[in-house]
C-alpha cells in the first residue's frame, strides 16, 4: 500500500486518514465531490456529489466532469491496499452513461470483496498483469441510478511490471 506508513496505522486511523486523503487532494477537492465514509478493512468507500453552485452545469443539474472525476481513485487505492506492496495497480481506462441528470445529491459506493480479492491473486499467480473491469452506479437518495461509470484497472506483479517498463514503478 502506498503511502507505506499508512500501513502501519490502526483500522481505524487507515480509514479515516484515507478518507481525509481524498477529501483534502486539490484534484479530488475540486470535483465537489466528498468522501464520507471508508470501511476498517478500506474494501468500502461512499462518495457524495451534492448539487451546488460550484457542481451545477448551466441547464441546472450536476455538471457530468464532477459526476466522472467522483469516480477517480477509489478502486485503485481499495486494491492497493487489499493486495498489499508487491503489486502496481493503475486507473487505465473508463467509460460514462448518462441515464438521467441529476439534480439532487448523488451517491457512488465502490465495494472490493474478499472474493474478488482472491480471485485476482489467483490469476496474478498464473498471469503477472491482468485488467478488471468495475461498474459504479451514481444513484440518488431514493436509490434512482442517475450515471453508470465503468473503470478499467490495471493490475501487475511489481517485479514483472518493473521488468516490462525497464525501471521504476511509476
């Protein structure tokens, strides 16, 4: 996981800092959106998009880069964290659908599941890069999905990445 002395704080100091994390980086900051709730074991995060002046578009509902941007990061950093050091996980590709606008408050839940987790051990062990695909629903208080976001993420061992790139892991 990175940072690594994230680590090594208690569950509950690891959600909170990583809640805070998200909420205070100037690129998430500047989507409107907020994180508001990170689970213990960093395998659930909410985010809140609510309708502001600084989220509104000009015909009056959520502006569709912010209901985007809300969706950045959170998988990633659930993966990292699940699957500890000796992986790379990078955002690589993501697609948007807009079912309807959005003028209230909107909600996404990003979920990482142990299942999933070991599922995607189990394939590193036989292939060293892999890509999943995760589906997040914006949905509003009354659980009305508004936009459908899809985030590919790229998943490789680190010695094996390290080796493909020809240095470093960044």
């Amino acid at each position: 996981m990175k940072p690594a002395w994230l680590a090594k704080l208690s569950p509950t100091w690891r959600a909170r800092m990583v809640r805070l994390g998200f909420n205070f980086h100037p690129a998430f900051r500047g989507t409107g959106g907020r994180v508001t709730h990170v689970a213990k074991d960093l395998r659930h995060i909410r985010v809140s998009l609510p309708l502001n002046w600084k989220t509104k578009n000009i015909v009056g509902s959520l502006y569709g880069g912010s209901l985007f941007a809300i969706t950045d990061g959170a998988h990633p950093m659930m993966l990292m964290a699940a699957l500890g050091d000796g992986y790379i996980v990078w955002d690589k590709a993501a697609n948007i659908r807009y079912r309807k606008p959005g003028f209230s408050t909107l909600y996404a839940d990003f979920v990482l599941s142990d299942e999933e987790v070991a599922e995607i051990r189990s394939e590193l062990a036989k292939n060293p890069e892999l890509e999943r695909t995760y589906q997040v629903e914006l949905k509003d208080r009354h659980g009305i999905v508004h936009t459908v976001v899809e985030r590919t993420v790229y998943i490789a061992d680190k010695h094996y990445y390290r080796q493909k790139s020809g240095g470093g892991d960044k």
